[in-house]
C-alpha cells in the first residue's frame, strides 16, 4: 500500500521506502541500534546542539508549527491529517 504526502507525490514514497529499510534493520540489529542511540546521548552530553534538538524531539514531540498572515479576506483552512514521528 502507497503511503505518504500527496498523490502522485513520488518522493514521498521514497522517503517511506527509506524509513521502511532503516525500521527494518534496527530491528534485525539491535546492537548496533542502540549503539546509535548511546552515541546520539554521547554528542548531546559533549554540547552538540543538533543531538540535543533530536533526543528532545523524539522525547517530547516536535513543536506544533504556527503560520500567521494578515488577510482582507475570509479563508477556509482544512486539516487533512495529522503527521507525527510516531507513524
């Protein structure tokens, strides 16, 4: 089943191609992935701000993205879905 972004969006079924292999093989290697993750926490604790960004997103959820615009007219915003890390 074609999952993600919009249709007829390709890339989108790459990157979920990509995820897929990646989901696959810390699952068939769990040494290594936790090897990944103790390294993660290494670089976070050595002061390396794109470590801490990423255990805190992946802990506590990335921010909600806020949009604002000043318009002169009435706009109708529909929400399809929800993304979250967790899909």
């Amino acid at each position: 089943m074609k999952r993600g972004g919009q249709p007829g969006n390709n890339n989108a079924a790459k990157g979920k191609l990509f995820t897929d292999a990646l989901l696959k093989f810390a699952k068939q290697n769990p040494d290594k992935r936790d090897r990944v993750i103790a390294k993660i926490y290494d670089m976070a604790l050595d002061g390396n701000m794109m470590a801490i960004k990423e255990i805190i997103d992946r802990v506590e959820g990335k921010p909600k993205q806020s949009i604002e615009a000043e318009v002169d007219q009435s706009i109708t915003v529909v929400v399809n879905k929800m993304i979250s890390d967790g899909e």
